[in-house]
C-alpha cells in the first residue's frame, strides 16, 4: 500500500488557503468565532504568517490537497503567561485524522520552535493529548475555562 506524500510549510506560502482555513475553524469552533466576521477571522490568520517569529503557522497538505493546520504563538492563555511558547489551533480535516498528518504538524510546530531558540513549549488541548503524549509530552494539569477543561502539556525540545 502506497502511503500519500505529508507536506508541512508555512502559510506564508500558501496565503491562497486562508478561506478554507476560516471555513474550517468556523465550523470546528462555532461558539469562540460567533462574533467573528469572515473578514475578521481572515485577518487574524494574517497575523500567524511569520517564518521565524510568533506567530507563526503551518499548512498541511496530503497528495497537494490541504489537510491541516498549527500555529506556534505566545501562550493563548492569560492564565499561563509562563508556557512560552504554544502550539495551537490544531486542526486535521476529519476524513484525514488517523493519516498521522496531526502527528506531523506537532513535530514541525516543535521543530520550528527548537529553530526559534525555544527549550520547552507547551500546549492545551481537548482531543490531541494522545498525539503529544506519544511524541513524549508532559501532562502538567487539567485547566479550566468558562467553555470547559483542557489538559496542559509541556515539553523540552
């Protein structure tokens, strides 16, 4: 069985795929970007283009389709100024998960921030703790926000 090609690179390259990006991260969290226009959202994924600076964004593609996405940035948490830097904002599209492209964008968002002069990173998440524990991430504790818990993980590069 043949496996199909994962890319990564940066969205700065790819700026023709922030309409898809704003139409996944509508549909997958519908309640934060509520008050989001389309023209809103566009912009703010204008902010992630960075190569070698927070934010900084990076496009998955399977066999030239786009399948996922993951940003390195300052800690999204006020909660949690310490967890320098932050991988979020992870997303594979649902027909793709199980394709290891998750996997993959979390070892290029940790690579990019052990180029970036970074020694830890962490992250929050819902449903990926089992992809960053295998990649030997560190459960710290369970966070709790207005909308519900995540878990917070940590991670020496």
């Amino acid at each position: 069985m043949k496996k199909n090609m994962i890319t990564i690179d940066f969205l700065v390259d790819h700026l023709d795929t922030i309409p898809t990006l704003t139409k996944w991260f509508r549909d997958q969290w519908s309640d934060y970007f509520a008050n989001w226009s389309d023209e809103d959202m566009m912009k703010d994924f204008l902010e992630d283009i960075s190569r070698n600076s927070l934010p900084s964004r990076l496009v998955a593609f399977e066999s030239n389709e786009l399948v996922g996405t993951i940003v390195l940035r300052e800690s999204e948490a006020e909660t949690l100024p310490e967890r320098q830097p932050e991988l979020g904002g992870l997303y594979v599209v649902e027909s793709y998960r199980g394709h290891g492209i998750g996997t993959e964008l979390v070892r290029a968002g940790m690579k990019l921030a052990h180029e970036q002069g970074y020694s830890t990173i962490s992250a929050t998440t819902v449903k990926a703790a089992g992809i960053l524990e295998r990649l030997g991430w560190e459960f710290i504790k369970t966070v709790q926000y207005p909308d519900g818990e995540v878990s917070l993980y940590s991670c020496k590069l």
